[in-house]
C-alpha cells in the first residue's frame, strides 16, 4: 500500500488542531489534510483528491457530516465504483450521542463520541488502516484472478508430469506418428495426444494446414503458396488441398 492520505472535516478549529496533532504523531507515514466545512472537502474531492480515511463531523454549519457522505456515495455510484470497496473510510465524528444512529443510514465505518479520547480515536484508526490493507489485497487478488479468467490453457503430460500451457502461447502443434509436438518460443513438448484433440480444443485460431501440422493464426508472420512463416522463424509446410481454406481462414481471422 502507497502512502496513505488521511482527512479531518470539521467546523470547529480545537477539533480539527487536536486530529491532526495525534494523525501527525502516529505511526502512518500519511498525508494530512484539513477541512473547516463539507462544501469544501467534496470540492476537493471533486477535483481528483484522493482520502483514505476521513474524519467527518456530523453537526456543521451548511452542509453537516450525513448530507455529506451521502454525496461522496452518490460520486461513487455514479463512477460505477463498488462503495463497499472504496474510500475513503469515513469515521464520524459527534458530540450529539443521538446523531450516531444516523450514521447507519449512510456509508460510515465507525464513529467518535466528543469529547474523543487518544485511546478511542487511535483504536479507530488501527482498525481503518487495517480495513484499507484488505481492500487492497482484494483488489488485487480480483485483478488477478480476472487475468487469469481471461486466458486459456491446455493440459499436456509429458515425461511423467502435466503441465498447463497458455494457448496463445503456442505456435503450432506438429505430428509425429504416434506423438505430438507442441512448439512454444524456444520450448518444445512431446506428448501422447493425437492431432484431432488439440484441433478440437485449441479452437478457431489455429488452422490445420497440413495432416501433420496446427499452426496458430496468431503467430503467422507471412505465407507462400507452400509454406506458413512463424513469427519464431520456422517454415511450415502447407498441403495444397488446404491452401485455398487456409487464405480464407487467415484473412476473416486479420481482418
């Protein structure tokens, strides 16, 4: 996690110097910033400032602590965002004990009672950087699982081990009586499979331009009437019954 950017919005100045002395004296390297009102922190925020967790008082003049986290939801929504995974992590700030249910009705994670005491809001602090820290650690494994939901592998076994290869990674597969090689860039693998499995697994990219040769449309950098060029250099011959369907394919395939 970068460094983090912690806010407090409050109309009072007492409130907002006793904050920020305990911020700039915790153990988070953070960047601190001040708000006296709500008008001017979603003015902020609307112009591309980005807070992790923000400090927000419920009770002030013009626009109070709800009005205004309801807006910083409505900003979310509309960026198409999850709001249970985004910031900041606003923990309100009141010195009306009866406001606090209020706070359920919005996107608050927890809240302060004044006078607020070191030991509270330090508490609160732990527990929302500590939330921040899974956020991020489930973005990031999101990110990485919906990478790999987008690439596709094959199964091979060869010399007693399986192994999964990325099919856009393969070149071509090449027959040999009564194996197969599979050709990756500066890898081969000779496996036990018969040519017409991997045609029928490794789908519409790849072509069969001759009985012992699949090549992948993807990794063609050129062609005669004899031979497909592979972007690693090699030659692959082309029947002359599949040429005609072999154009065909390549060009819907380019084009």
């Amino acid at each position: 996690m970068g460094k983090m950017c912690f806010a407090i919005c409050d109309d009072e100045k007492a409130v907002r110097e006793l904050l920020y002395g305990w911020l700039s004296g915790s153990v988070y390297n953070a960047e601190i910033k001040e708000y006296s009102s709500a008008e001017g922190l979603i003015k902020d925020i609307d112009s591309g400032s980005k807070i992790d967790v923000l400090f927000l008082d419920i009770a002030m003049g013009g626009t109070d602590g709800i009005e205004a986290a309801k807006t910083l939801g409505e900003r979310i929504e509309e960026s198409g965002r999850s709001i249970r995974a985004s910031r900041p992590l606003i923990i309100f700030v009141t010195g009306i004990p009866d406001r606090m249910g209020d706070a359920f009705g919005v996107r608050a994670y927890g809240y302060l009672l004044k006078p607020i005491s070191k030991a509270a809001f330090e508490s609160e602090l732990r527990r929302a950087v500590e939330e921040l820290k899974k956020m991020d650690a489930q973005m990031i494994c999101e990110a990485a699982y919906e990478e790999d939901a987008g690439e596709q592998y094959t199964t091979i076994q060869t010399g007693g081990i399986t192994i999964q290869i990325a099919i856009k990674d393969i070149l071509y597969v090449e027959s040999n009586g009564r194996k197969t090689t599979v050709h990756l860039k500066g890898k081969n693998y000779e496996v036990y499979k018969r040519m017409s499995e991997f045609e029928d697994e490794l789908g519409k990219e790849f072509f069969r331009i001759h009985r012992g040769y699949l090549v992948n449309l993807n990794h063609i950098r050129g062609y005669t009437r004899t031979e497909a060029i592979m972007d690693s250099g090699d030659s692959i011959i082309i029947s002359k019954y599949k040429y005609a369907d072999f154009v065909k394919a390549y060009m819907d395939h380019i084009l």
